[in-house]
C-alpha cells in the first residue's frame, strides 16, 4: 500500500472515530452533568447509564469497529463502557459484533492494495502465525491476545488465504475473550463485583500464555519437518 493512501486511509478512519465519540458524548453529556452535579451514588449511576435506550447500541458498535481497523487504536475504554452502560452480556455481544466487523474492514482493505508487513520486532508473529501445524488456532489466538499487534494478525490472515468463512471464525474466536474481558470488567467495576474482576484478571493471565500456545505449536512443527528432512 503506498504510503500517502495508507496515511489517507488513517486520517478518514481517524475523522470518522473522532466524529462518532462526538455524537457518543452529545448522547451522554446530560447523564455526566447530572451524575457530577449530585452526591456519588452508584445505583443512580446506574439508572443512568442503563436508561439511555438501545438506539446507542449501533453508535458503540461502529466506534469499535473503526477503532479495530484503524492499526495502534486502542478500543479497550470504548469496549468498557459498553459493560458499564449495556450490562455485561449485551456489552459483550456489543464488543464482539465491532471487533469482528472492524478487522474484517481492516482485511477487506488491505487485500485490496499490495501488502507487505514491514520487517520490524513484530514480524517474527506473522511468520510464527504462518509456520503453525493448526493456522487457524494460531490466528484465533493472535486475535485473543490484546498484547499482539493486531495489523500484523490481519497480515497473516491475508496469506494464510484463508475463506471469508473461515477469517470471520477465526476472528469471531479470538474475539471472545477479549470482549468478555472488557464488557464483564467494566460491568464488574461499576458494581463492584469482585468475583468478576478476579475471573477478568484470570482471563487476562490466560491470554498473555496463550501467547506460549503460538511458540510452542511452531516450535513442533518444525521439529517435525527437521525429523521428516533427517530421515530423507
């Protein structure tokens, strides 16, 4: 992709994100004014938050969705307040609806120009993801792991040659985590559950070994194809 469409191409996803927080904060100026210009209670918080109606739910959606596709835009805030204002298991469903929607744009737009991860500290992923006995594990993981560059995932995605079908699985897959993360972090931070939180944490910890899942998959593989080049 040559570089001034790329920067074309950020600067619209950028303009357009800032243009939907805007309106995200018009919809919820009045419940912050409120909310500051009465003592804390946290149950009219609630009622707040959770009485502004549905018609928000595509507003979010989109929001994560431009901010997944957008390369280095970070959507954890935006997928913590949909727990906070939808409940977590419509915040859930909220995140993951924008996450797969977002890199299946990202996808769709970088198949469309000449592609090529540049080399950097990060490129060792894409070739880990590529070099997988199970690709698809390896890519549902690389969308599950936060801490992962997403971009360079979706670059893999590109050369696995994977269907629509099986991108969107994968995606889909490595979604859930994260969504359930933050929806249910953020739903567990406005009431105060700890239970919750602890689990959120667990799951945090469980995506950052997932990571491990990657190299050692890769590491049999081509201890495999050593054994196979050996015996030939």
């Amino acid at each position: 992709m040559k570089p001034w469409l790329k920067i074309l191409l950020i600067t619209l996803g950028i303009v357009g994100l800032v243009g939907l927080l805007a309106l995200l904060w018009v919809n919820y100026r009045h419940v912050i004014q409120t909310f500051i210009a009465q003592a804390f209670d946290r149950q009219r918080l609630i009622d707040l938050l959770r009485h502004q109606g549905k018609h928000n739910i595509p507003l979010f959606m989109a929001v994560i969705a431009i901010g997944s596709a957008i390369p280095g835009m970070p959507i954890a805030a935006v997928a913590v307040l949909s727990g906070v204002c939808f409940g977590q298991w419509l915040g859930f469903g909220i995140n993951v609806v924008g996450i797969v929607l977002g890199n299946l744009l990202a996808i769709y737009i970088l198949g469309k120009f000449p592609h090529r991860a540049r080399p950097s500290r990060f490129r060792f992923i894409t070739n880990r993801l590529n070099a997988m006995r199970h690709p698809r594990l390896g890519l549902s993981i690389g969308y599950a792991v936060p801490m992962l560059p997403t971009l360079l995932v979706n670059y893999a995605a590109l050369e696995l040659n994977f269907s629509l079908e099986n991108k969107a699985l994968c995606i889909f897959i490595g979604s859930l985590p994260v969504s359930y993360l933050y929806a249910f972090g953020g739903n567990a931070l406005l009431f105060g559950n700890t239970k919750t939180a602890i689990v959120a944490i667990g799951l945090t910890l469980l995506m950052i070994g997932l990571y491990e899942v990657i190299r050692r998959d890769q590491r049999l593989k081509a201890t495999k194809q050593n054994n196979v080049t050996n015996e030939n």
